[in-house]
C-alpha cells in the first residue's frame, strides 16, 4: 500500500525537476487508484506563462489521461499549498483528495479563505519541512 509520504516524495521530485530549470521549485503528482496519472512542475518561466503552475499542468494532463474534465477519485499530492488561480480550477475540477506538503501563508487559498468543492478531502503538513526548505532555499539564493 502507497502512502502520503511515498507520493509527496515523487512530487518533491518533481520540484527539484523546476529547480533544475531555475523555476519556483513546486511538484505535482495525479493520482488515481494507486496510479500516477499525471505529474508536472511549475513552468511558469520556461513557457513564459503566469498560468504554467504545477497544478495547472497537473490537471490538464490528468484530464487528458482520464478523457474528461472531472478528477473524481483522484488525490493531488503537491508539495506548496495551491494558490488562488489553482485552487479555483481544482475546484471546478473536483478533486476528492489534496495533500498539501508546505503550507503558503502568502499566496496559498487557505488563508484566502477560499475552499475546494465540497467533497474535497485536504490533508496538510505532509513532508512539510522537506517541502517548505526547498521553496525557502530557493528564494533565499534569490535575494
């Protein structure tokens, strides 16, 4: 049995592929039924797009995959807490399980106050310091 930890760790992964690429270090994975569906990581600087986030890529992949819009059944694992653009196509995609590594008390959807859909399950601090160190690290070069 896979657990939280086994798939924020491939996410973790996949923020240290943005790394790589000088992007803001986020990681995605799509899962659903035991399966990775889909993973990404921001893009944002290489497509030269504000809308590149890792969870945008995520969900257009895993939609692709599952041959429609829905993510019923599917858990995203992802290493920083969604933002507000994020949080709303999560929403209308209707995600059943997100698994949250970082928390993002700036830009993330929480303390916007803004929810997933309704039967959405949120699960947060997953690796945590692992997720957040790499995010900081990042920044912190930058300054």
């Amino acid at each position: 049995m896979f657990t939280d930890e086994y798939f924020m760790k491939l996410a973790l992964q996949e923020a240290e592929a943005a790394l790589e690429k000088e992007e803001v270090p986020v990681g995605c994975i799509i899962v659903s039924n035991g399966r990775i569906i889909a993973r990404a990581h921001n893009l944002t600087e290489t497509l030269n797009d504000v809308t590149a986030h890792a969870e945008m890529q995520a969900i257009t992949s895993a939609a692709n995959f599952l041959g429609g819009k829905y993510l019923q059944n599917c858990t995203m694992y992802v290493t920083l807490e969604p933002c507000v653009m994020c949080c709303g196509a999560l929403n209308w995609a209707q995600i059943s399980k997100m698994v949250i590594g970082a928390r993002d008390a700036q830009r993330g959807f929480i303390n916007k106050n803004l929810k997933l859909h309704p039967k959405t399950e949120i699960v947060t601090g997953v690796l945590e310091g692992e997720c957040s160190a790499i995010v900081k690290q990042f920044f912190k070069t930058r300054r």
